[in-house]
C-alpha cells in the first residue's frame, strides 16, 4: 500500500470570507488578482516549507509543484490548488480559463517526474494525465473546493488537464 500524503489544510472553505472569495475568483477581474498573487503566494509556500499560503485562511489547499521545464531543463514551481485523496494528489490545469494551456501541463507531459512540496514536506513524484471517464468526477471535486473551477470550464474550449501525482 503506498503511503499517504501529508494534509494541512487551514482556514475554513465554508466561513462567509471564504465563499465570498470563492465567487470573486470565479470572475475575470477576480481571476487576474489571483493570478497577480501568485508569485507573492509561490514566496509564502517556499519560505515555509509549504505550510503556508496566502490563500490559506479561506481553506484553499495549496502544493507547491516543482516541474522540469521541457524547453530550458531547469526547475519550474507554481503553486496549484489540489484536491487530496490519499496516496493520490489531483492537480489541474485551468489556467484561470484562458485559452491555452499553463506551462507545467506541458512540462509534465514531457517528463512525469516532478516535486511536491506540502505541509513541510518534499515528495518526490510521478504524474499520470487522467481519462476519460474519471476526469468529470475529480473536476468536480476541483468545483467543490471553489466553484471558479465550474467559471474557468466555460471560458475556454479547450480540455482542463488534470494530473495524478503519486509518490514516485
């Protein structure tokens, strides 16, 4: 049996700051602030050994994903939301709705092996793009988190990447 992963999660999904926050993300304006939060974010993450967020105190859980760039070879981080099931981490690749597809996707189709950091740890992993049919329940799963997922799904046609981590 694989180990789990670690979870620490903080904040609450549910208080009212929270669910406000969820439906401000699901907007464009809402969206281009997390997006601009997210080098201060990726800051936070590294510095406490991915403890903590700046999304946190809505309960947002957060990982900080480390990619090999498939162009440069050298270390890519962003930091993702994740849904936990486990000895499996789900990331996905909405990008906020924009018509193409964030970079790390990219990378990960290229070289499944990449870095997690979560909740002070470092685990090394190996990613597998998910299929049809599973892809509908873990998405939703993501809608359940924030329903800006269920916002960013509308704004592009292009299919959301969504990716199993496991310890490698």
């Amino acid at each position: 049996m694989a180990e789990h992963f670690p979870d620490r999660q903080w904040g609450s999904r549910t208080n009212l700051f929270a669910r406000a926050a969820s439906r401000f993300a699901a907007t464009k304006p809402g969206s281009r602030l997390v997006r601009a939060l997210t080098p201060l974010d990726r800051a936070v993450l590294e510095r406490t050994g991915a403890k903590y967020t700046v999304l946190g105190p809505i309960g947002a859980p957060v990982v900080l994903l480390t990619t090999i760039g498939r162009k440069s070879g050298r270390p890519r981080t962003q930091p993702l939301l994740y849904v936990h099931d486990g000895d499996t981490l789900y990331v996905i690749g909405s990008n906020f709705g924009q018509a193409h597809h964030p970079a790390w996707t990219a990378n990960l189709l290229a070289n499944p092996t990449a870095t997690v950091a979560i909740a002070g740890e470092r685990i090394q992993v190996t990613a597998t793009p998910i299929q049809d049919p599973d892809k509908d329940a873990i998405f939703q799963r993501f809608v359940d988190i924030t329903g800006a997922y269920a916002a960013y799904r509308t704004r592009t046609t292009r299919d959301l990447r969504i990716f199993a981590l496991r310890r490698a």
